[in-house]
C-alpha cells in the first residue's frame, strides 16, 4: 500500500493537486491524505509510521522545503518527498542532500508529476522486493535489502548493520559490494553505505538517518556525492524543470 500525503496551504490549489495525483496513481493501491499545516502532516507521519511514503510539498514562501524534507526522512528514511515551488532553489546541491528526491516547478505540470510518481513507484520495487542471502557454517541467514544500514570489514569478516542488530559473516567487502548492487555506496575501504539511509554529508564522511557516522576517504569524497546525487535522482540531471 503506497501512501501519497499532500501539503499546501492554498486549499482549492491542493484539491486540484489531489485530482492530478488521483488520476495519476488509479493503479495501484494506495491511500491520499491532504494537509494544510506542516504540523498535521508531521504528526500524521510520526503516529502511523507508514512503510512506503510519497510526499508532495508545495512550499509557496520557498523557504520551507528543505526544513520539511529533513524532518520527514529524519522520521521515515524510506520516505520520498517531491518538492514543488515556482522559485528554484538557489543551492541544489544541497536539496537533494537534505533529503530532497524530485523537485517540479509547478503542479499544473502533469507530466513531470507522472515522471516523479513512476521513479517513486520504481524505487519502492526496487527496494522492497530484495533479500539477501548470507550463508555461514551455521546456516544460511536472509536480510531484507532495505534493512542493512551499512557493511563494515573487521579482519577476514563482514559486518552487516541493521538498526538493532548485526550480523557476521566471512566474506570479502569487495564480493559483498557486488552482492549488493548499486543502492550501496563504497564510500571508503572498509564501509559499504545503503544510500537510501543516507541523510547528510558531512566534512569528513556522513550521517545516516541512524544517527551513525561513517568515515568518508579524502580521494572518494567527491566522487561519493555525485554518485548519491545520481543515485537519489535517478537521473544525470540534478533538477527537473
């Protein structure tokens, strides 16, 4: 079940919005929630918790996108959020680090609004439909994909990382990278990253929505970012206009 919440504060613009989007996604099976304060839409997300969440934010004072992106991940990091604002944002950069996914200048724009609704649907299948198999002398272990928050490589081992547990296994991190594909992002010797539980970059590495810290090489630092950017954009262009 998807789950589509809609924020503006401009009412006849957000029934319009929830037709677009209504039209849009009769084909799946989801549920559509409208909001129009930040607040209602917060709590909404903290008391129910949903598994595969799209937010659509209109911000009409091109100020507040960014603050609500932050706060939605910050509770549900599988969450993906569409900001749309006629201004574009000065730092796009920064956008999509701070948890910004799509961006659409006007929500008139059917086009781009079915464009974003696909690469959401896209990533929840691509996410959500994978297990991995881990085998070891004790017997063979399956992980949801989107569980690991991060592998680490301790001497002949691997560690994979969920919220609330971890697990050992013997392997090689370079044969674990491939295992994993490319949601996971070799940001460093000893560190495979999921990069849908990155939030942010920092100077000398990144902060997952776990609150962990995971060191960043010098020489990959770089070349880390635009491989997330790419990633959480789906597309070599930063911003849809």
């Amino acid at each position: 079940m998807i789950e589509i919440l809609i924020y503006d504060k401009n009412v006849s613009e957000l029934n319009d919005l929830k037709k677009r989007l209504d039209n849009i996604a009769h084909s799946v099976e989801y549920i559509l929630m409208i909001f129009t304060t930040m607040m209602d839409m917060m709590d909404y997300i903290h008391s129910t918790h949903p598994e595969k969440l799209m937010v659509f934010f209109v911000d009409r004072d091109d100020k507040y996108g960014n603050e609500a992106a932050l706060r939605i991940h910050s509770m549900n990091h599988k969450s993906r959020f569409c900001l749309i604002s006629e201004e574009q944002p000065e730092d796009v950069e920064a956008l999509f680090l701070n948890s910004v996914s799509y961006y659409i200048k006007s929500s008139h724009d059917n086009q781009k609004l079915e464009s974003c609704f696909q690469s959401f649907l896209e990533y929840y299948d691509d996410s959500y439909d994978k297990v991995v198999v881990l085998k070891s002398k004790a017997g063979d272990k399956a992980i949801p994909l989107h569980n690991i928050l991060y592998c680490m490589s301790d001497k002949r081992k691997v560690l994979f990382m969920e919220k609330e547990q971890e697990h050992e296994f013997y392997y090689k991190l370079d044969d674990v990278e491939k295992m994993l594909g490319e949601s996971f992002l070799r940001c460093h010797q000893s560190y495979l990253v999921n990069m849908n539980m990155i939030e942010r970059f920092v100077e000398d590495g990144l902060v997952l929505t776990s609150g962990d810290f995971i060191p960043v090489s010098r020489k990959k630092y770089f070349s880390s970012k635009r491989a997330y950017l790419s990633y959480i954009t789906d597309s070599k262009e930063i911003i849809s206009l």
